[in-house]
C-alpha cells in the first residue's frame, strides 16, 4: 500500500509519509495499530500522528482503498 497513489497524495498534502497516514486512519476509526521498528527515524515517525486529521473525505478515500484482506506482522 506504501506506493499507492490515492495514500502518496494525501501524505503530500498533509506533509507525512504513508505509513503516518495508515496509522492515523486507523487510529481515528478507533484501531489500535502497534507499529514496529528498530529503525530510529521510524519509530519517531510512528510516534508522530497525533498533531494532525483526516478529513471525512481523506478517511472514505482511504476506506476505499480496503481488499479486505487481514494482515499480522510478527
């Protein structure tokens, strides 16, 4: 999901990366997401969604975007 091109706009507009958007789309509908990195620069991003919102129209855009399909990372 990372290069698509409905989540790269959104991240332009609001200045974040796409991983910033998935993780504040899911926490504004109410997801609890556990980010992991040992990557420095990523975890500070991870960190980094609370000072900004989707818009309604951000949030159907992106729920559009759902194949419904279950992910887990370990």
């Amino acid at each position: 999901m990372l290069p698509n091109p409905v989540l790269v706009k959104i991240a332009k507009q609001h200045d974040k990366s796409v991983a910033q958007i998935i993780l504040r789309w899911n926490q504004q509908r109410g997801v609890i997401a556990i980010p992991d990195s040992s990557n420095e620069k990523h975890i500070k991003e991870n960190i980094s969604v609370f000072d900004f919102v989707l818009s309604d129209d951000e949030m159907k855009m992106i729920s559009s975007l759902d194949r419904h399909e279950k992910h887990d990372w370990y």
